[in-house]
C-alpha cells in the first residue's frame, strides 16, 4: 500500500501464490497491453478464448495483487458485462493499491450501469478529488460518471463540478472533455468488440 486512506480497511479478495506459469501466458500476457485496441491480432486472441472467460476466471484475475491481472481481469468482465462484479471491482477502485488498472474498473463500473456503480463511482469522487497529491484515475471517475448520467438521463456528477475545479487549476493538463471524448472511444470500442464476438460465438 503506497498511503494510507479511508479505503485501507476494505477487503478484497487476494491470492498470495504465485501465479501458474502457464495461467499467465494464456491470460494474462496476450492482453493486457492491447486491452484498448480492436486490431484483427487482439480480436483473435479474444476470439479463441471467448467461450472459457466466465466468473471464475474474472475472480481469479482481479484476485491476483498485480495491475495486469487485475486490468484484464477488470477488462473481462466489462466485456461480457458480467454486473455480479460490480462491488469487487467498485472497492478495487477505492482501495488504488497499484496504478494502470483503475481506468478498466472505471470503464467495467460504467458498462454495469448497476446502483453500485454509481455508488463506488461517487464514493471514489468524493474522497480522491480531494487528493491533490494523489493524481491517479479521478479522470477516468469523472468521466465513467458522466457517461452513466447521459445514459440514464441523470445528473449524479454536477456534485463534483466544483470539486474537479479546484483540482484541476493545481493541474493545468486535466480536461473534462478530454477525458470524456476518450472514455466514450474507449468504451464505443468495447462495445464494438464484446458484439462481434458475441455474434460470432452465436454462429
């Protein structure tokens, strides 16, 4: 744990174990450094093992202590939209024990679009925009939030407007739009790859 917050308490599921050897080759190293890509490459590897990504996969991936297991493991569950994961992942984000996972438990919160989601979305909000010293996925939270709003007709971010404000004049880089334009693209492309699949696993 790199500091210590309000979230520390909360617990996750962890496997202390090394990993298999052969469980990382197979599902960890082909994806999670293409997870926001839909190149043929990417949408073959995904395609060839469609049928066996299920619940106990995702758990076992987000139950690793290790951002590219757990990115994947995220990334998975937003793909086949399986919502059953939406309170693992939701205190994933709260607890941010590591970097590069939380934009997959952001996108994966928002494409559950469960009360949950929102819940952690917010609760995420609430504490780490006031954490100017803690730069890490506040803009990816921001924009999952706004992407539910516009989907369910709500305005459950304009509480934390004001508060992205005042982060944002100590970081000059982070843009609302921006981050809402890549979140939008991101999440278009998952959408994209989860029905092809889907479709094609249907044939």
């Amino acid at each position: 744990m790199r500091y210590r917050s309000p979230f520390n308490s909360i617990v996750v599921p962890v496997k202390q174990e090394p990993e298999d050897l052969a469980f990382v080759q197979k599902w960890i190293q082909p994806f999670y450094l293409n997870l926001w890509r839909s190149n043929p490459e990417f949408i073959d590897a995904l395609r060839g093992v469609w049928g066996e990504i299920d619940e106990a996969l995702v758990f076992r991936l987000l139950s690793r202590l290790n951002w590219r297991s757990r990115a994947t493991g995220a990334y998975f569950a937003a793909l086949k939209g399986l919502g059953s994961f939406d309170e693992h992942i939701g205190k994933l984000l709260l607890r941010s024990d590591g970097a590069f996972a939380g934009v997959e438990y952001c996108l994966a919160l928002a494409r559950f679009n469960t009360p949950n989601s929102v819940k952690y979305l917010q609760d995420y909000l609430s504490y780490y925009l006031t954490q100017g010293d803690l730069a890490y996925d506040q803009p990816s939270a921001m924009a999952a939030l706004g992407y539910l709003d516009r989907v369910n007709g709500t305005a459950s971010r304009d509480r934390f407007v004001v508060l992205w404000s005042e982060l944002a004049t100590s970081k000059p880089t982070l843009s609302l739009a921006a981050s809402d334009e890549g979140f939008e693209r991101r999440m278009r492309t998952l959408e994209r790859v989860s029905d092809e699949l889907g479709a094609s696993a249907a044939h």
